[in-house]
C-alpha cells in the first residue's frame, strides 16, 4: 500500500516517534489501529442507538415526553418530494 503524506508530515510523524521511543512503523501500524479501533467502535454504538430510538428507548426520557411513533430510520434514498 502506498500512502501519499503532506510535506509537514513526515516530519511530524518522526518527532512523535522521537518523543515516544517507538520505531516510526510501529508507531503508524499503532494509530491506525487505534483509528480503526474507534471508528468500529462508534459506527457499532450509532447503529444500536437508532435501534434503541426505533424501539423508544431513549437516554434521558424525561416526565411527559413521549416517545414517537412509528420511528423510522432516515433513508438514504434521493427522493426530493415535497
């Protein structure tokens, strides 16, 4: 795989190396980790809260609120109507 980085970037990279003792490799594979780790992680929490928000179970129902009706998840269809 080839990545294309800014001219700022190596150099950035190096120094966080540097800083942290850890060979430049190591320290890329690791953010990477790290970034798809969290980005997992958040996609899997959204989906289960617009599971929960269907079924009306929301986080900080308060008295008198209602839950709505017939939730549906946005669709990701291109119709404009009105």
């Amino acid at each position: 795989m080839e990545v294309h980085l800014t001219s700022e970037q190596p150099t950035r990279l190096q120094q966080v190396a540097t800083r942290s003792g850890k060979n430049l490799e190591h320290l890329i594979c690791e953010g990477l980790d790290r970034m798809l780790d969290y980005d997992g992680n958040f996609f899997a929490a959204v989906e289960e809260g617009q599971v929960q928000a269907c079924r009306g179970d929301l986080v900080g129902k308060r008295p008198g609120w209602e839950p709505r009706k017939n939730l549906q998840l946005p669709s990701h269809s291109a119709d404009k109507s009105v």
